[in-house]
C-alpha cells in the first residue's frame, strides 16, 4: 500500500531524512520507533504534504501513485489520514462542522454522494461514544480548550469518522493516561485493523504497543531505518534503549 | 440654501485614511447628509446597514444615533461593494443606555472601506460594545476608527472595542485606531485590536483532513467574521447578513 524507498528530506537546508525505506502492505501495523530528533514526526509530515519539508531524494508511493506529487487534501481524499503529535486548535469552527466539510469534500473527491447533516451526526455521535469524547464536545471549535488527552481522543474521533485506509499515527499516545491510552489503542484497533487497511505508529514508547500489536516494528535513528524486527522489539527497546540497539545494527 | 460644507482634509482625524479623490465628486451631494434615529427611554432598536454603491463607486453612510436612557441600539453592518465606502456613526448615549455595533470590514483590489464611530457616554452607567472584523486581500485598505468620549460626571461606563484583520496578502493595509477621551474616573474602557494572516498550521490541518485550500480559507474567515454578527439575536437578521458577508468572502478570496 505505502513504498518508501531511499527517502531523504530536509527542513531548511537541514537533511533530516537520510535515505528512509520501508514498505507497509495492507493488512499490517507497523510501529518507528526512536530517540528525539531521529526524524520520526517528519516522516510523517513528509508523508502529509505539509510545506516547508523538501524532499531531496527517493520515492513515496501510495497504492501505486507518487504520494509526494499529490496535496495534501488530495492525499487525504486518497484515503491518509494523519494524526498530529500537536493536534491544532481552529477557533470559531466547530468539530462537527469541520468534520462534516472535510467528509464531504473527501466524499465529493471520490464521486460519492454527500452525507446529509442528520447521517453525518449520527456517525459522529457513534464514533465519539466508542472513543468514550462526550459528544457535547462534537459542539466545541476544533481542539479549543481541549487538554493533551482530550485533543488525542478527538483526532481518534476524527479517525473513526474518516475511516482511512492508512493511517500515520505521530505520537498519538503521548500525553495520554493509561485508561485513555487503552480506549485510544482500543480505538485504533476497531477502526483500522482491518486486512484492507494499513497504520504506521509513530511512538517513543512501546506501552501503546501493548494495546496496538504491530507485525513490524521498525528502530529510526539519524534518518534512517537502522533495525526491523516484530513486537518483541519494542519490548528490547524498552530494556536496553536506543543507543544500543543502534550500536549493535 | 445652506452652505456646502467644505471636503474633508487628511488632518481631520476622522478622514484620515479615507479616499478624498473618491470622495470629491459625490461630496456636494452627501456633505452633512445623515440618518437621524433616536430611541426613546427604554427602548431597543436594531439594524442592519450593508454599503452598497453603484455609479460612482462610492458609498457614505452617516448615522447620528441618539439613546435615550435605558434605551438600547445595535448596528450591525457591511463596509463592501465600493471603491470607497464609509460607515460613520455618531451615538450619544444618556444614562444606562447600551450601544452594540457589529461591523466587518471586506474587501479587496484596491477598495477603501471604513468604519468609523464616536461614542459619547454623557450620562452614567452607559455601556458600549464595538466589534469590527476585517478580511483584506490585494492592496485594499480597511480602517477602524473608534473614538470614545466618557463625560466628567459619566461615572460606571463599560466601553469596549475588539477590532481584528486579516490580510489575505502581504500588500493590503488595515489600520485600527482607538481614541478615548475620558473625563470621569471610575469607568473601564478596553479596546484591543489584532492584524494577522491565516494561521498555516490551522490550513495544513484542514487540508490534511480533505478539505481544499480554498474551501479551508473559506471556513476560517468565516469564523474569523462571525464574531462580528453573535450580537444580533434577531436569527433571521443574522443569517441575512451573514450570508452576504460569506457571499464577499467567496469572491474576494
């Protein structure tokens, strides 16, 4: 579904990625995982199309198509779906409105036919219940006044409404506490493991992994992919850190 | 036969950011025209003004506002559609009168539009509320100007100003100025005011969400403006206007 191959780029001059490949089918969760400055968050936002990151070298393909040569409203219509490490608050619109216009365009990209406001209200309602998000907070501007965990939960809410086919998770665990960070995992599970699904979960800690099974786990450091393994490596990391994993490849 | 009164200058305060050359060939016309409403003790009035000008692109209204005490007024309005447009409002308020105004201010190419308000407190316990959003694209020119007299023995005021634009490029001006003048010395007069761009953070989250580029400025505009109109509680009014603010949006973005 996603080929990486021999991916660099670079924010300001400044080469981040350094020749990352990696290659997701569907069916299958992989976690990156790796220390600070590694590159992690801007894989992902390489992969989103966000401005400011120059791709320099190498190749990013979704389902065949140069990923790198689409917007990032077309990759979404494509079926990405990225989750923020710092989900961003838009005052003045509203969740439901938000989602709503971001569904349809998605929908009306695709030819489908629009979702009405009534359908539309009922799938979010459903998706906040099953992320246990008061729907009340479906009525709020987007992630205005949220606290870390509440943000977190609404870009899963956002997820569940979507239904992507990929799913970038930057550090969605982060500034969880272990019960949400259950529901959120939980979450992930119900919505995209799927066989015709994919997620890349980028993560420093391997306690999501406990909830969220990945089939590859892949160790980023400096840039580039340096160790691949199953589940078991996220535990070896956790016990042995980074430095020595890094080492030892 | 009175006499025509003589065009304004940039000196004079309340002209300052205006356009004189659009102005010079309709002023013999308009030059101290103005709209006279009083609200009786006790009462509330509302409306809605939205410029609009034809041949020659230039629209001025004027309103002299006169609030009799208790007695509320809400204005809400456009600064759109011309070459040069100004919205001039002067209100006088008598003791505990409450003055709402809702403007937005859009435009672009190289449009001046302008509000411009001179709140008199002259009695105590009045309160005043002035809320002006502007969206400017190309080089046009959007300007707030809002003085606020409190009298000496106009005691317990609450006056308040929130003015905030947008540039939608780097070469259009907003220009913002609050003046108060204040005589008594217990009153809480704020004002505020903002000029920014649209966040590309916010964008980028939006589009990566599925939502075109243009569509996305679209809907933060939209709640960047809608501050202006929450006052207007009239739900019909609302949505008018706001309809025909979002239809300038559309085609000024």
């Amino acid at each position: 579904m996603l080929k990486i191959d021999n991916l660099h780029a670079e924010i300001g001059g400044t080469e981040i990625l350094k020749g990352l490949s990696l290659e997701i089918a569907a069916g299958e969760i992989h976690a990156i995982m790796g220390p600070n400055g590694a590159g992690k968050s801007t894989l992902a936002y390489v992969l989103g199309g966000r401005d400011g990151y120059e791709v320099t070298q190498g190749s990013a393909t979704y389902d065949g198509e140069d990923l790198l040569d689409m917007d990032p409203h077309e990759r979404a219509a494509a079926g990405l779906f990225l989750g923020f490490q710092y989900p961003v608050e838009i005052p003045g619109v509203s969740n439901v409105q938000f989602l709503r216009t971001a569904l349809n365009a998605q929908r009306k990209a695709r030819g489908q036919e629009e979702l009405s406001g009534g359908d539309f209200l009922k799938l979010a309602r459903e998706q906040a219940s099953a992320l246990k998000m008061n729907a009340e907070m479906l009525k709020r501007a987007v992630n205005v006044g949220f606290s870390g965990g509440e943000k977190k939960r609404n870009e899963m809410v956002q997820m569940g409404i979507i239904d992507p086919k990929l799913a970038i998770l930057d550090e969605t665990d982060s500034g969880l506490d272990i019960d949400a960070l259950r529901t959120v995992g939980e979450g992930i599970n119900t919505i995209m493991r799927k066989p015709e699904k994919a997620v890349l979960l980028i993560t420093h800690y391997q306690r999501l992994l406990d909830v969220v099974k990945p089939d590859y786990v892949h160790v980023l450091v400096d840039g580039r992919i340096v160790r691949t393994g199953g589940a078991d490596l996220a535990h070896q990391l956790e016990e042995q850190g980074y430095e020595a994993i890094a080492e030892a490849a | 036969m009175t006499e025509t009164l003589q065009l304004p200058t940039r000196r004079d305060e309340a002209w300052r950011y205006a356009d004189l050359d659009a102005l010079a060939p309709v002023w013999p016309d308009i030059a101290g025209k103005r709209e006279e409403i009083l609200v009786s003790a006790g009462e509330s009035a509302s409306r809605q003004l939205i410029l609009e000008a034809s041949d020659p692109n230039v629209a001025v209204e004027t309103l002299a506002i006169r609030l009799e005490k208790n007695a509320r007024f809400a204005l809400h309005c456009l600064a759109i559609g011309a070459d040069y447009g100004r919205i001039a409002v002067e209100v006088t308020l008598a003791k505990g009168a409450h003055f709402e105004l809702g403007g937005a201010i859009l435009g672009t190419g190289d449009q001046t539009l302008e509000i411009v308000t001179d709140v008199r407190h002259i009695e105590p316990g009045g309160t005043s509320n002035q809320v002006v959003r502007s969206v400017l694209g190309e080089t046009a020119t959007g300007s707030f100007l809002g003085k606020v007299s409190v009298a000496r023995d106009a005691q317990k005021i609450d006056a308040s100003q929130s003015v905030k634009a947008m540039l939608l490029d780097r070469t259009a001006t907003a220009n913002a100025k609050p003046e108060l003048e204040i005589f008594a010395d217990d009153v809480k007069c704020a004002h505020g005011a903002t000029v920014g761009e649209l966040d590309k953070q916010a964008l980028f989250y939006l589009a990566s969400r599925g939502i075109p580029p243009a569509e996305a400025r679209r809907l933060m505009l939209q709640a960047f403006i809608a501050d202006a109109f929450v006052s207007l509680e009239d739900e019909a009014a609302h949505d008018a206007i706001e309809a025909k603010a979002l239809a300038v949006l559309e085609a000024i973005t």
